[in-house]
C-alpha cells in the first residue's frame, strides 16, 4: 500500500468516526460516497449539517453527473450571460420586487473584492443561478482566520422550485483631508451605480422605482478628527450628486461620532444579514461593514 493510499484509508475512517458520532446512519455515508460527493465537504459537514443537508448533497451530486446541468467558474465573456441573470432575478423585499442591473461591466463590483471566485450553474447552454466567493484575512477575537464570504447568489425567476438556492446558497476614486500637513481623515468612493443598479417593484401596485448609488469605502479618521470626516462625506455626497446618482450608502453604524456630526443630513438606515459560520471564534463585537461585498 502506497503512503498516499495510507492518506486516502486514515481520511475515511476519520469521517466514519465523525459520522458515527453524530450518531448518523452509515448508509447514508455511503450513498454520498458512490455519487462522489467530495471528501473534504463530508469532512466539514458533521460539524453543523443535518441528514437531511446530507441527502441535498447527494441528490446535487446525482444531477451534476447526468451532465445536463453543470457548474463552472465565470469568466469576462460570461458578462453578457451573467447581466442578464440578474436582470431576470429579483429579490423578493418586504412587498416588492428588487431587481440589480448590471452593466456595462458586469462584474464591475467582484473587481474590488479580494481573490473573488464567480461560479455559474447552467443548465444546458442558459446561466440559470450563480454564487461568488471571495477569501479575506482576518483577526476575530485575537486570532487571525481566513474568512470565506459568499455573496451574489441569484436564481433565475424561471428556474425557481428547483432546488437551484441550495446549491447557491468598477473603478474607485481615493479621497484624503490633510491639516497642517498630515493625513487626519480618508475614504475611498466607488460609483457603483455606473454598473450595479437596483429597480423595485411592488407586487400589488405594480410601482417601479430604481435606485443608483455611490459607496464609501476604506474611511477612517486621526484620533480626535471625526469631524474631518464628516467634512470628507459631505463633499463625497456632493460628487455623488454630480454623477446623478440617488444616495451616498456608508457604513454609519460603525462610525457614531461622525454620524452625530452628519445630523443635518437625511439618514435613511438599512438592515442586511451577515451569516457566520464557524465554531471557532465567536463574534462579540459586530463586524466591518465592506460595502463592497453587499
């Protein structure tokens, strides 16, 4: 027996025991491994999945190997593809419909992130949802980790009841403020309403309205000089209305003593989800807002 055969036989007993101590059937194991599904994903599912999550696994499995629904990883001559799955792919909030239009680059906003992955589900030749993940370096609770943040998980509206969510579960311009010839405050603003819009539309009435905005991004502030970068969003808010677009969003939770000094103007607060998945380190504090992955 070779040493990499003595790898393969000590990994899948390290999972049998794994699965026998969540006390799940080793039939099922069983099945995911005659559809192939990989060994590092049953080796992490035992710490938070459910048989039934299990049974989904297989079941994609299954369907990925008949070979009429694939997946593959994106690239630029997707864009036109990729565009027009958003566009086809409202999200469903409160009463309405939100629809994000993207173009004329489509994968504009994914250019920001760091080490961002785009893959595609297609069946046949039509893109019919799609998921990104991008890789980040972090310190949480004093331990630094790498965090995998997925994000643009979109189904096309009629590729929907599928079981296609399961499987999916620009340029910027630099801005500093320098008194007595230092640095004391900086933010970076991206337009991202040049390639990334969303249009609403309330299901009963049939009302439509669209929304094109800018981004802070990378803000921060000398000690003492909050005040240096309410002065910086202010004018940041003056370019947005020069580019036509509707709102400045900034990650104002995370900055209270600069939002107090932003009092005069409206704010209008919006609430998005960040799920965390890891057992390792529990979040106390809540985490920086990066517009550039919402």
């Amino acid at each position: 027996m070779t040493h990499d055969s003595d790898t393969r036989v000590s990994r899948w007993r390290a999972i049998e025991q794994a699965w026998s101590e969540r006390g799940w059937p080793p039939e099922l194991l069983a099945e995911a491994r005659e559809a192939h599904v990989p060994a590092s994903l049953l080796e992490r599912l035992p710490a938070w999945a459910t048989p039934e999550r299990i049974e989904d696994e297989v079941r994609w499995a299954r369907v990925l190997a008949e070979g009429r629904v694939h997946v593959r990883q994106l690239t630029v001559a997707d864009g036109d593809a990729f565009a027009e799955l958003w566009a086809n792919s409202p999200e469903e909030i409160g009463e309405w419909d939100v629809t994000a239009e993207r173009g004329p680059n489509a994968f504009a906003q994914f250019e920001l992130q760091e080490r961002p992955v785009l893959h595609g589900l297609f069946d046949g030749h039509v893109m019919v949802a799609c998921v990104s993940f991008s890789l980040r370096p972090t310190i949480v609770g004093g331990q630094r980790l790498w965090v995998r943040y997925g994000q643009a998980m979109r189904v096309h509206r009629e590729h929907r009841r599928h079981g296609y969510a399961h499987w999916v579960r620009s340029l910027r311009d630099f801005y500093v403020l320098e008194r007595g010839g230092e640095i004391v405050a900086c933010a970076g603003l991206w337009d991202r309403g040049r390639d990334v819009r969303e249009r609403w539309r309330h299901r009963e009435t049939g009302a439509e309205r669209a929304a094109s905005v800018t981004a802070l991004l990378d803000s921060g502030y000398a000690e003492g000089h909050e005040d240096a970068l309410a002065g910086l969003i202010e004018h940041l808010v003056g370019v947005t209305h020069m580019l036509g677009r509707d709102f400045l969003v900034a990650p104002m939770e995370s900055l209270d003593g600069v939002a107090a000094l932003l009092a005069g103007r409206e704010q209008v607060p919006e609430t998005r989800y960040l799920q965390w998945r890891t057992d390792r380190v529990a979040l106390k504090t809540p985490p920086y807002l990066d517009l550039v992955y919402w």
